[in-house]
C-alpha cells in the first residue's frame, strides 16, 4: 500500500484529543473505523484507478 497523508481539521484534532482525556474507547474505535474508509482506495470507475485518473469518457 503506497504512503499517504492525512490532513485533520482543528475540529478532527479536538475530537481525538477529547476521545484520549476522556478514555472514550468506543468513540475511539468509531472513529478509527471511519478513518480507515478514509484510508481504502476508493475508485471512481469500474475498470480501476489508471482509467479513472484519466479524462471523463476516456476510460
């Protein structure tokens, strides 16, 4: 899986840091459920990532 970078808002940052002081685990593990759906590659058209970072109707 090739690296990536994740950017979390001054909201985001806040809800994680209150999760922690809080000791919310369920929340904790909620969040990390969503995290990794942000994490998967999610592709935009049936014949995979290559046909779909081209132009519409090219793929």
């Amino acid at each position: 899986m090739p690296d990536k970078t994740l950017i979390f808002s001054d909201q985001e940052q806040m809800q994680i840091e209150s999760m922690l002081i809080d000791k919310d685990g369920e929340a904790a593990l909620q969040y990390l459920a969503n995290l990794l759906d942000r994490l998967k590659p999610h592709f935009g058209h049936a014949c995979g990532p290559k046909a779909a970072e081209g132009p519409p109707g090219q793929g």
